[in-house]
C-alpha cells in the first residue's frame, strides 16, 4: 500500500477530548501529513473526536503507556513506506507549523533525526522544578557518556527520516523512550539535531506526568543511560 502522504504525523492520546480536534486541526492547516491517533482506550469521546476531524485512529492498551504508542507508529511508518515520521501530544502545546521548519531540516539532509526543543529560546512553557531538574541531569549524563549535546532530552516533538525509521522498526529490542531514541540514534551514527519549538501550556485536561512519575521517569532513563555504556569484560586464564 502506497501511503496517501510522504509524512506520518503519530500523535499518542488519552482522555483528550477537549483538545484532540484543535490539534488535528491545526496540523491540517499547518502541515501535510497523514495523521494517525493512537489512544490508550480514553474513556471521553478522545477517539470520536478525532475521527470526526479526519485522523486515522488505532486504539492501543492503555498499558502499553505513550512508549508502546510510539512503538506502533514507528511500525506503521516502515510498512506503510512513510518517508518522513513526525510525533506531537495531543494536549494542544505543540504548534503544528513549527513541524515545517523541523521536516525541512531534514529534507535539506542536515539530519537524520530532529527534536524540537523548549529550551533553545524563549518558550511560553515553564517547567516546574522536579521536571526541569530531570532533564537537566539526563541531559548532562548524554553529553558525558555519548557526548552529543541535548537541551530537551524528554521532548514530545520529534521528527525521523526513513532511515532512522527502519533502524527503530527493525530492532525487535527497542523499548522507546524519548532518551532511548536519542543515545542509540547517536550510537548508530545518525545526525541527532535541535531546532526551537515554542511549547505553550497545555490547552485543557490533565498531565498525567506526576511527581512520582516524574521520579520513575528520571530513575528509568540514568538507569538505561548507565547500562547502555558498553563494559569490557577481563578475560581470566592462559594468554
């Protein structure tokens, strides 16, 4: 099957019924895409809305969390032959004419793999401490053991080329995290790259990115962080 778009837009969803519909919306207005919502069986009218406005939807167990969404979407860009894999939240942050100017970095072949970041300029988004703390620490533990410099290492907004959408697609071992992407990208030597995105509040609902997940999330990621740095082993016996 030859996808109607060369761009899959994935947007993982739940309980977002009051902001669904502006955002795909908005990306239709702002970019061309295939939009696919993948929700974790929302109990609102998540899924109604965003059928109503035109978006393909999967529904997805809400186990599986926004990690097996992106999962998915990864699958079904390389079976559908997507050129391009773009990923936003549903809860209306992101603005979807900045997705243009991201996909353009990449069309120009200045990079494989493009996040869009809040932290490269003046964003309305202001984190609060604990979530500002983990990713300052997650991004220092990237630049020290994989040396590639990362100022939003936990953003939503990311962008794939077609090779970096085979090499996740592929690897029957890939668990996805925002920072996973982004250490085994760089490991397996695509071009990782920032651009600026003004992230603004959220627009209705409610994050589900508490404190305490907040904590899990920060202790995950060093966790995976530490364990993906090679160490040698000692061979013991005759030489």
């Amino acid at each position: 099957m030859t996808p109607r778009k060369s761009t899959l837009l994935i947007i993982p969803a739940l309980n977002e019924e009051m902001s669904i519909g502006p955002v795909i919306l908005g990306v239709k207005q702002h970019f061309d895409c295939d939009i696919l919502v993948i929700d974790g069986y929302s109990r609102d009218r998540t899924v109604e809305v965003a059928r109503e406005n035109g978006a393909m939807v999967v529904q997805l167990s809400k186990s599986l969390g926004i990690a097996g969404a992106i999962e998915l979407g990864i699958l079904y860009a390389s079976r559908e032959g997507y050129e391009y894999l773009a990923r936003i939240d549903a809860d209306g942050q992101h603005r979807p004419e900045d997705l243009n100017r991201l996909l353009a970095v990449i069309k120009e072949d200045k990079a494989d793999f493009v996040i869009g970041s809040r932290f490269l300029g003046d964003s309305e988004y202001k984190p609060n401490l604990l979530r500002h703390s983990s990713i300052g620490v997650i991004s220092l533990l990237l630049r020290l053991l994989y040396r590639v410099k990362i100022t939003d290492c936990t953003s939503g907004c990311q962008l794939y080329n077609r090779q970096v959408i085979e090499f996740f697609a592929k690897d029957v071992s890939f668990e996805y995290s925002e920072v996973r992407a982004i250490w085994m990208a760089h490991k397996a030597t695509f071009r990782v790259r920032e651009e600026f995105i003004n992230m603004a509040p959220r627009s209705a609902g409610v994050s589900s990115f508490s404190p305490m997940i907040a904590w899990l999330y920060m202790f995950n990621n060093i966790a995976d962080l530490l364990l993906s740095i090679p160490v040698p082993m000692r061979r013991y016996g005759k030489q």
